[in-house]
C-alpha cells in the first residue's frame, strides 16, 4: 500500500482518528493517537514520542524518537466506527532523533535477523496459535477466573457459552484482512483458540500483537475478560502458543522439504531442529518471559518440559506436523502468548540459523512418551528439562552464546534488567500459599 492509496481511503471511508502503534521490549502494544490533521506528517515518519517513558527504551536526556509507518500494516478499526466517522491504525517501526532505527526496537531488531537470514539464502514463514481463556468479570467490571463455559476440546455449541464472543473476533479479524483457518473450544473450561493463516515472519509478529489485541477488546464488549496468562487457574491446562516455522530458499521452495528422505525432512531441517534444541534452555526466557510461565511447564499438562524432537509426539518440545512439500515445518511449542513475538521470533530463528551455519546433527527423534520415561531413560537419551523457573531462564539466556547477538546489545541488556526486578519482586512477595499454609501454624 502506498501514501497515496491510504490518503484515498480515509477520504472514503470518513477516518478521523488514527493510532501509530509500537511495541515495547515486553510484547505491550503502544500508541500515539492523532486526528486527521495530521495524518500527512505521521505518514511521512514526522511524528514524535518521548522515549525515555517506554520501559526499556532511553534515558531522558535521549528521549526523542520518531514514528516511521509500514504503510502495509494500515487497517480500518472495525469497533470504533461512530455515527459514520471511522478510526484506523498504522504499525511503526522506531527511530531516533539523528534518523537512524533505534536499536531497542523490537520490530526493527526482527527485521535486522531476518535480513541475515536472508543473505544466507533463507526467508522465513511463521504461523502462531495462541491460547487464551474467557473469564467473567465481577459487579465493579474487575477480571476474575471463573468461566460460565462448561465446554471442553472440540465442545459444539450448547457447551460453549464463548462461542458468539469467539465468532465476533473471528468476524472482526477477517474484516482487518486475517485469513482464519479454524477456531475451536480448548481443553480447558473457558479456554479457546483461533487459528490464522502463517506467513512471513514480520507479518505474523504484527498478526499476533493485533490478534491479542482484538480479543481483549471484544471480549471487554461481551462484559468477559480475555487474558493470555499462561497459568491462571491451577490444575487445569495453561495457554500455550505452538509456533509453526519453516524456511524458504529465495527461489519460493521450503528449505525444509526433501522427499528423498524417509521423513521427507532435508538436511536443513534437521540442521534447524539441531539448532532449536541446543539452544532451547537459552531462549526460554525470551519465549516464556513470564513467573507464571513456569507454571504452565511442569508435566501432566501437555505442556513441552523436555528439550527433544519428534515427528508423531506431542511431549516434545519440537513437534514435526505431517504436511509435507510447501506445508514442511517445525513446530516449537513452549512459547506462550505472553512473549513479544518480535523477540521470540528472532530468537528462534537465529537458534535454527545456528544449527545450519554450524551442521549441527539433530538427536535422535523420541517417539516414545516422554513424560512416561524415568528419569534414568531421560539421561540415557540426553533429554534435558527446559527451566523450572524464570530465574533459571534468565541464567541460560545470559549463558547463551547467541542471545545478545540476537536481541543485540540493547534490548539484551534492558530485558534482563526488566525481566531480573520481576523475578525479585516476585521472590520477596509473600503469596496466598504462604499464608494458607504457614500463618495459622508458625
């Protein structure tokens, strides 16, 4: 899309009101909201922000950074159109006061390592499913965890009290341009997911913020409270979200494809998968940046503890679905939907561009249930555990040898310092638990 072929569309469609949206080194969409008057200038890149009120962005003393639009990620808002006045929105990537991309941009870190990708000889395809529940809300409009959906997988529709809030976002999602695959009730009571169809890599990292964003405004029209924490109740399923990813050769074929082979897998495939294990403890803290993270990784809940591959088992970490030719791809299931896309991305990604730069060998694929194997059987078939914990996590992404190449020296040192006070704080609280279990006998 072009300057021009927006400009004619607001004119047509009455846009008023537009939001210049970013992302933090968190995943949290951010925006600048302008009127129409200034719709040229925001096209043009010339729209300001003060930076240092961003976590994770500048110092005072440098906070002025411009707005620079992908004019490709312009889409009318569906929800907000009142009494013919319509509103839009626009993704921007960050820049600095001198011109030049900020390097703490984690849309703009993305590209940088899809770029290396590519002069490798590789472009890359994603496709994300995240989970996310529908809970009530209480008589002061507060979230809360309790669900009047009774459903379960698959459930049909007598069960599913979110069936016509999960059909208004499917509904809205097509309207901004989402190609939905499917949509289903999850597991769990309350749980739900919408499926979309893959694509680039820098496009899926726009779909996945915009898609969360979606849910959580029209589930709030609904009167319920979407969230994608990935434990919020404790003993039932947690939200996860399987990240399906494959590389291209520049000539349109999928690198990972090869039909000679008896699981039709070529040597770059493996090479990836090679690569996503070895550094899979490291990326952890990127894919599951949250406390509650860990406590959706534990086993019993079809959540992927241990670092191994598989073409048939779900246990596994890496997940090989049975779509052969363009549809070959790895699925990495640990991420959940609370991690910055931008980021996880990039971070898988180099992790695979690993194994292939250094012909890594893959491990042999576990075809068995791991989560039946003793922990003798696991040493013996060097299944590792992904972390227990955030602070385990954070431990592995400093250990890495590719983490701060990754994220660059920028977003690498501001995340561990955001992500290190959230574990603290979250060490000193004193929980619910301790207080059911310690204050009536110490």
């Amino acid at each position: 899309m072009t300057k021009k072929e927006i400009l004619k569309i607001v004119e047509q469609e009455n846009i008023h009101f537009f939001r210049l949206q970013f992302v933090d080194i968190n995943g949290f969409m951010k925006n600048v909201a302008i009127p129409r008057s200034q719709l040229e200038k925001a096209l043009d890149g010339e729209i300001m922000f003060d930076g240092s009120s961003i976590d994770g962005f500048v110092r005072i003393n440098e906070s002025d950074m411009y707005l620079k639009p992908d004019y490709s990620t312009f889409v009318i808002l569906p929800w907000r159109n009142k009494e013919g006045i319509a509103a839009a929105r626009i993704i921007c990537d960050v820049y600095k006061s001198d011109g030049t991309p900020f390097e703490g941009c984690p849309r703009g870190n993305l590209k940088r390592v899809l770029q290396d990708a590519k002069d490798m000889g590789y472009t890359m395809n994603v496709g994300t499913e995240a989970e996310f529940f529908l809970f009530n809300r209480d008589e002061c409009g507060n979230p809360t965890t309790e669900t009047h959906d009774t459903a379960g997988y698959f459930s049909v529709d007598p069960d599913d009290d979110g069936i016509e809030c999960r059909r208004e976002i499917i509904e809205t999602l097509e309207s901004m341009g989402f190609e939905i695959e499917a949509s289903h009730h999850e597991v769990a009571e309350g749980q739900h997911e919408v499926n979309f169809k893959y694509s680039d890599a820098l496009i899926c990292a726009d779909n996945t913020v915009t898609f969360k964003w979606v849910v959580k405004t029209i589930a709030k029209q609904y009167g319920l409270h979407a969230t994608f924490m990935p434990k919020p109740v404790f003993g039932i399923n947690g939200s996860g979200m399987h990240t399906n990813q494959s590389l291209f050769n520049l000539d349109g074929t999928n690198a990972f494809f090869d039909k000679k082979d008896p699981m039709q897998l070529s040597k770059v495939a493996r090479q990836y998968i090679a690569g996503a294990i070895k550094n899979a403890r490291g990326f952890a803290a990127v894919t599951n940046p949250l406390v509650n993270s860990y406590k959706r990784l534990v086993p019993g809940y079809e959540a992927p503890v241990y670092v191994a591959w598989s073409a048939s088992n779900r246990s596994a970490l890496v997940r090989i679905p049975a779509s052969r030719g363009l549809g070959t791809r790895v699925e990495i299931r640990c991420p959940d939907p609370t991690c910055n896309p931008y980021l996880a991305f990039a971070m898988m990604l180099n992790s695979g561009l690993d194994g292939i730069k250094n012909k890594l060998t893959a491990p042999p694929s576990t075809d068995v249930n791991i989560y039946e194997m003793t922990d003798n059987q696991k040493r013996r078939a060097k299944i590792a555990s992904m972390p227990a914990s955030l602070l385990e996590a954070l431990v592995e992404l400093k250990k890495n040898k590719i983490s701060k190449e990754t994220l660059g020296e920028h977003i690498f040192e501001k995340y561990i310092e955001t992500k290190e006070k959230e574990w603290d704080s979250f060490r000193i609280s004193v929980t619910d638990w301790e207080l059911e279990n310690y204050l009536k006998i110490y």
